[in-house]
C-alpha cells in the first residue's frame, strides 16, 4: 500500500519592500518583464521607482513571501496612468509569480495594499487593468472608463475604501 503524502502550505506574508531590500531587484524584473518592456521603459528607471518605496508615504510596495521567497507584489503610486493626472493615488503593479497563482496572494496584496492607503490617509484608489477585471470586481471595485494604454485597451477601475479596514 502506498503512503499518502499530506503537503502543507507554507503561510504568505505580506512584508514592506523597504524591510526587505534584497528583493528590490526582483520586483523590478517581475514589473519590467511584465510592463515595462512594452512600455519603451529601462530597467534601471523601475528599479529606481521600487528603491524609492518607503512605508511611511508613496510610492509604497509590498512583497508576498512564501516559504521565504518572494511570490508576489503590489504598488501604491501618486500616478499609473498618464492619461488621467487628475486622479491619484494608484494601485499598480499587482504581480503574481505564475508558480504560485490560484493560492489567494494576489486578493492578500490587494487587502494590505486598501489597508495602507487608508492609513496613510486615501479614502479612493485607481488602477487599469487590460485583463483582470473580474479580480478587482470581485473586491469592490467599478468600472469608470475603458481607456487605451501603452500596453492596449484598458478598464479604468476605482475603488472607495470603507473606513472600517482603517481600524
């Protein structure tokens, strides 16, 4: 008779990447490969955004560690999308290591990310998204435009935080 084998989930946390500066290459990677590339950017400029994140203001980022290595990340920013300079602050950057996709992580970044900007004093967040709609619906968030961005067309999502994940 064979063994049953029981595989148990290590915890993710979410950590700030200002504590955790040894992965500030890593994020950049993720978020350049994804973005950045198509975008005309350097990887030296997004670099320099995540090492400005602090967590006391923004830019801010937060970094999903799995069985200590990074699965994850999100970004709160001043502006995401140049089309629309009047509406700050942005959610941005929420990327998931395709190995660890389908575990939650990305709805913990999007929670500790809502968490933060009502700390640090943003009562409504912003974000586009060319294909995960239905992520960020399913967190309360609306439509409010669909837009074209260097990466193609997009929905303009918001999102108004409640004030009990203040607490």
């Amino acid at each position: 008779m064979a063994a049953k084998h029981t595989y148990i989930q290590a915890p993710i946390a979410i950590e700030y990447l200002e504590s955790c500066r040894d992965l500030i290459s890593v994020c950049a990677s993720w978020s350049f490969g994804q973005w950045g590339c198509q975008a005309n950017g350097s990887f030296e400029q997004v670099e320099r955004e995540f090492e400005a994140s602090t967590r006391s203001s923004i830019p801010l980022t937060l970094i999903a560690i799995e069985d200590s290595r990074p699965t994850g990340m999100i970004s709160l920013a001043e502006y995401d999308f140049r089309g629309r300079p009047d509406l700050s602050p942005w959610l941005k950057s929420l990327y998931v290591h395709p190995f660890h996709r389908n575990k939650g992580t990305a709805t913990l970044l999007i929670k500790k990310l809502e968490h933060e900007a009502l700390r640090l004093g943003h009562k409504k967040l912003y974000l586009t998204t060319e294909d995960a709609e239905g992520l960020y619906i399913k967190h309360g968030w609306l439509e409010i435009d669909h837009v074209r961005t260097p990466y193609g067309d997009a929905t303009l999502m918001t999102k108004i935080l409640p004030d009990a994940i203040q607490a």
